[in-house]
C-alpha cells in the first residue's frame, strides 16, 4: 500500500520525502528523544540513510517496512517518526514503533500516534496481531499503550545493547478484534 496518509483528530501519518531528513533529525538525533529507544542520537547522515531506506521500502512488493512521519496538521510540522514493520516470524503481524519530538509529549500526541498505527495495521492491512517493545523506565509509552487497549504481555530480559549496557524490553501487544477503533465497528 502506498502511499500512507492516515489522519486522526490533530495528526497526519504520511510518507517520507528527501526534505524530511533534517525533521527526522531533529527527533533522531535528539538526546531526550532517544533516551528510551533502542538506539543513541543518530547523526544527520545516518538519519538521511534511514529516510531514504523508508522511501525506498514504501515501495517494495510486498511492502514490509511501513515508515511515516507523524504531522501535526495546524503547523504541517513533521513532529514525530512512526513505523511499523512485518514480523517475520508470525503469519499477519507487525511490530510497531515511534519518537516525538520532546516539545510534544504530554498532550495526547503519543497515543493519537499509536491509533494512527494501529488503524493502518487493522484497518489498512488486515493484520491480526501488532505488538510494541518499550523501556522499563518509559512509564508514558506503557500508559499511551495500555490506554489503546494493549495487554503487557511480559519481559524480555537482557534484550537491547544501548548505551553500554543490556537493557530489558517490557513487550505488549493486541490483537484484531480487541482493536477499539475499526472502521468497520
């Protein structure tokens, strides 16, 4: 499918272009925006790598790596990076992801994101089972989640080498017909 453009109440989800890279890099290459990620700051170059390997999978077949900016619709400003992405190892299911920039956390922002994904997800590609992984110490991802009807689903011990350390995974997921906000409801 492409292209992507979901909307919810403030936000848009759309497809990369070559004029995101320095957004996406305001988000990526943000200390605080990355503090509970998988990864460090990336640099501007890695960012334009990985914005041009977004654009590059919206428009493999089939289409496995579904990787969006998040829009806030007033300003037409590129606030957040949004993926999600086939898991290989389950039949019709996906992992998902995301960052906001700092200055938009904690009005909601979050959790419009993470409807937005999951709509694509249910909605748009008729999986059944989408799951996320989050920090044990990123408290707002594990609210956003479960206020999206997501059911934490355990630990993942030792599971991501960030920052000189192994950190653990708090993993949560949903499936299609616990999903809320269907279209087709």
């Amino acid at each position: 499918m492409h292209p992507v453009t979901r909307r919810e109440a403030r936000l848009d989800l759309r497809e990369l272009t070559l004029d995101d890279v320095d957004a996406v890099h305001s988000v990526y290459g943000n200390v605080e925006a990355t503090e509970h990620l998988s990864f460090t700051p990336r640099s501007r170059e890695e960012v334009s790598a990985i914005v041009a390997g977004s654009m590059a999978s919206a428009t493999a077949s089939p289409r496995e790596v579904y990787a969006l900016g998040v829009v806030e619709r007033d300003s037409s400003e590129l606030i957040g990076f949004a993926r999600l992405a086939a898991d290989p190892h389950q039949q019709r299911a996906a992992t998902i992801g995301g960052a906001l920039l700092p200055n938009a956390w904690g009005v909601g922002y979050g959790r419009e994101t993470l409807r937005l994904l999951l709509a694509l997800a249910f909605d748009d590609l008729n999986l059944h089972r989408v799951w996320a992984a989050r920090s044990p110490l990123n408290i707002a991802a594990q609210r956003t989640m479960v206020a999206e009807g997501m059911t934490e689903e355990g630990r993942i011990r030792g599971h991501v080498y960030v920052r000189g350390a192994w950190r653990d995974s708090i993993v949560y997921g949903i499936l299609r017909e616990e999903w809320g906000h269907s279209q087709d409801s």
